[in-house]
C-alpha cells in the first residue's frame, strides 16, 4: 500500500493521521474538513525511530533530574535530611549520575538530529550542541566542587550557582527543541 494515499493532515495545527479515523482533529479539536491529503517524505523504518521520542524523553528526564537536583540544594540550607532520608546522600547519587545523563541527551540528540534533518548544521542544532557541551562541562564541575573536602561556604554558593546554571541550560535547550517540533516538515509535505 502506498503512503501516498494513507495519510491527511490538519491544516490548521499540522496533526498527520491515517486516512479513515475520521471525526474532529484530536490535537486541537478542528472539524474533519480541516484534513488534507499528506504524504511522507520519511521512510517507515525513520518514522518509526522518531515516534519512540527517545530524544525528548531523555531530555526531559536531564531537566527533572537537574530540577531535583537544585531543589534538594536548597532543601539542603535548612536541613539535611527530609522525612528522616538523608539529603546529602540523595545528592551525592544524583550528581554523580548527572553527567551521565548529559551525555546520554547529548548522544540521543545527536542521533535525532542526523534522521529528522539529515544534517547538524542548522542554526538551532548548532546551537544545541554548543549549550549542550557546556551543561556537560557544567555537570563535571559541579561533581568536582561538590566532592571538594570543604565547608567553606563560598564553595557551597559555587555549587549552586553551577546547579541553577545547569538548570537554565537544561531547560533553554528544552525550549530551543520545542521550537523545532514540527508535525509536517521535514518528516513529510502536504498533497498538491
């Protein structure tokens, strides 16, 4: 069967479906005569590897982490322990787990650029890169200032401060692939 004929867009939000589910748009609720005719452009085994999201769910999962992270700092002034738990030791593994993650986002990234563009030149992905490498530079200093044998309360203040720049990074190159997400281009074109 040819994708050609099996597929229709909403014109109006750019929501792809199969040809004969029928009814309102259910991304954004427009009637059926919103529907276009759709064809891809991405090959099955491409669009199939862009539905698992493994990019943007990776991402996603960095900020949360780094987000956790900057909370039980400052949870951590007032306290070192939450409900009985100790936060430092929660911290220690989270921080040492973080670059990991960064580097792991980093990979994913990569390889959804090269299948979704088929080229890392393009400003935002460029872009992406740069930020990125950066948060993984980040990430490592924050393990290292972290594990510093001190308690001098200077190094603490750097341990934030690198904690919440690594979560305006993490969060900005969030943003920046939200702007990227298109349902229509490149992965297909509407029918002429």
């Amino acid at each position: 069967m040819s994708d050609k004929a099996e597929y229709e867009y909403c014109r109006l939000c750019g929501y792809v479906r199969r040809v004969g589910k029928g009814g309102v748009c259910p991304a954004c609720g427009a009637r059926e005569r919103a529907f276009l005719p759709y064809e891809h452009k991405a090959s099955e085994q491409r669009r199939m590897f862009l539905k698992l999201d493994v990019h943007p769910v990776s991402v996603h999962f960095t900020i949360s982490y780094i987000a956790v992270i900057a909370l039980l700092y400052i949870i951590s002034i007032f306290s070192s322990e939450l409900v009985g738990i100790s936060i430092e030791g929660t911290r220690d593994l989270q921080i040492i787990f973080f670059p990991f993650l960064v580097i792991g986002g980093g990979i994913t990234g990569i390889i959804d650029g090269k299948i979704r563009f088929r080229k890392l030149t393009t400003p935002y992905l460029q872009r992406k890169i740069i930020l990125g490498s950066g948060l993984f530079v980040i990430s490592v200093l924050i393990f290292f200032v972290h594990n510093l044998s001190t308690t001098d309360g200077l190094i603490g203040l750097l341990e934030g401060l690198l904690i919440f720049s690594a979560f305006g990074i993490a969060s900005y190159l969030g943003w920046i692939g939200a702007e990227m997400i298109c349902p229509i281009v490149p992965v297909g074109r509407p029918k002429e």
